[in-house]
C-alpha cells in the first residue's frame, strides 16, 4: 500500500525572459503537471502540459491561461482512455497542432489546435504512424521536417530514432546516444543559424538532467556536440523547496518554462483513486 502512496510527482515552473528565478505554479489537489510548452496564441499566452490525474492514475493533456497577472487554474483539453503527456506544438500551413506523446495507445496522432473564446479547443484528429513513440518532436530544417523520437522497445529512455518524408524514411544518427542523452526534453531551439537539440540525461534516473546540444543534418546523416547540462541545482526558483530532477524546457519570445521533479512523493488522492478505480466507481 505505501508503493501506491508513494510516487514521483512533477510541477511547472516559469519565468520571463531576463528574470532569474523561475516561479513555481502550485499543482492541484487532484493534478500535478509536467511536459510544459508556452505558446501565444492571437495574444494570448498559454502554457500547456501533461496534467496528471491523481484519481484516473492517467495523463490528460491540459493547459493554464495567462490573465496579465497570474495563471490560471489548470482546464482538460483531451483526454483518452489510455495515457497522454508531452504535448508538442506546431504550425503548419496556417494551422496550429499538438502531437501528444500517446504511445500506450499504439499510435501517434495530432489534433488541431484552436482558440474560441479565449479558450483552447481541438478538433480533427490524424493518425500520422502506428507503434508505441515517446515525446517526438518535430523539426523543419532546410526545407525538410524531420520527427525525432523514441520507439518504446527494451525501456523508454535508450533510443532516438530520426524520421523524415512523412515518416517514410529515417536519419543515419553519428553520434552517441544513449539513456544520458536519446529521448526528448523539449522543442528545438534555433538561435543565429544554429540548432540545437534538448534531451534528457536519464543515466542516473529518469528526468535527473537535461542537455542542450548543437547539432546538424548534412546528407542524411545527423550529429550533434553538448553544450551546456542543465541539472535542478542551476535552477534559480521563487521557493526553498528542494526538487530532485528536471526534464523538460521550452521557451517562445517572452517566457521560459522547466518541470521539476519530487521523488517519492506522498499522496492520498491517489489511493482514493486506486480503490475507486477497483470498485468501478469511477473509469479510466
């Protein structure tokens, strides 16, 4: 009983650009966030993100709004039945995407991303490849896009595979990867001309580190060279409470925006949604 009391949780944290300390936005009762991605959206700002539900024991994607002052409290965007984190967002053609990590659910998929009335809606799901892929990632590079991501095999932490032409063929990858630096952590930042990558160094856990390499595709074949490991203790943030991990970072013109992990965290709500769940009370 106490393993289901006793689990990592993780919160979000952001600052504006220029700031030092990230502010950490207190989860709910119900929800703890992680994954988070800022996005202005006809002058409104977001931040969405997986929003863990406690009593379910699954992720929705959710979102938070920026009011001029202060966020606001976290809403569901989608829900399916089985597991949803890391929503990645994009444009395309005009449009706006986000391509959630849903490997549990055996494919990978986006949904359309709107505004209506202040508020984020989706429509028009895409099935865009079966098989089970955590956080990818797109990225349009000298007019080709490619999706970096990592195929759940042997764990979920050891593989990057590069996809490009619509997933129909992959990237030769000369570099070093494996659990310190092989699946996703954030969007791609650009920067003068330059690429640069965002992973997670999971060597020594999951989600205790994140690398921020340079890299570059040239004739199919992709490398990259760290620059920077960022851990927790680099963070600056408004509390003096001590977290144990981080695993994510993006950023868009005004704000940057990490997640922090605390392990072994106690939580009654979950119990109560164990039992609910087994008594059929409530579904998945």
């Amino acid at each position: 009983m106490l393993s289901r009391l006793k689990k990592d949780e993780w919160i979000i944290a952001v600052r504006k650009r220029g700031e030092e300390q990230f502010r950490v936005i207190p989860n709910t009762l119900r929800y703890w966030c992680a994954d988070p991605f800022v996005k202005d959206i006809d002058g409104h700002t977001f931040i969405l993100f997986e929003m863990y539900d406690r009593l379910k024991g699954k992720g929705l994607i959710g979102y938070r709004k920026f009011d001029g002052i202060k966020w606001g409290k976290p809403k569901v965007l989608i829900e399916d039945a089985t597991h949803l984190s890391y929503p990645f967002v994009y444009e395309e053609n005009g449009k706006m995407y986000i391509m959630p990590e849903s490997n549990r659910a055996g494919h990978l998929y986006r949904v359309e991303l709107s505004l209506t009335d202040g508020e984020l809606t989706i429509s028009n799901k895409t099935v865009l490849k079966t098989g089970r892929y955590a956080d990818t990632t797109r990225l349009e590079f000298v007019r080709k896009t490619y999706y970096f991501t990592t195929p759940i095999i042997k764990d979920n932490v050891s593989e990057l595979k590069i996809y490009c032409d619509g997933f129909e063929s992959d990237v030769k990858i000369d570099s070093r990867i494996d659990s310190t630096n092989a699946r996703m952590g954030g969007a791609f930042i650009t920067d003068g001309g330059n690429v640069y990558r965002v992973s997670q160094d999971c060597g020594e856990g999951y989600g205790k580190a994140l690398n921020f390499s340079k890299c570059r595709i040239i004739d199919g074949t992709y490398t990259e060279e760290l620059i920077q490991k960022l851990t927790v203790r680099d963070v600056s943030l408004n509390t003096s409470t001590k977290y144990d991990g981080i695993h994510t970072y993006n950023s868009d013109y005004r704000y940057e925006v990490i997640d922090l992990k605390k392990e072994n965290k106690i939580n009654i709500v979950r119990l109560i949604g164990y039992a609910l769940t087994k008594m059929k009370i409530i579904k998945k």
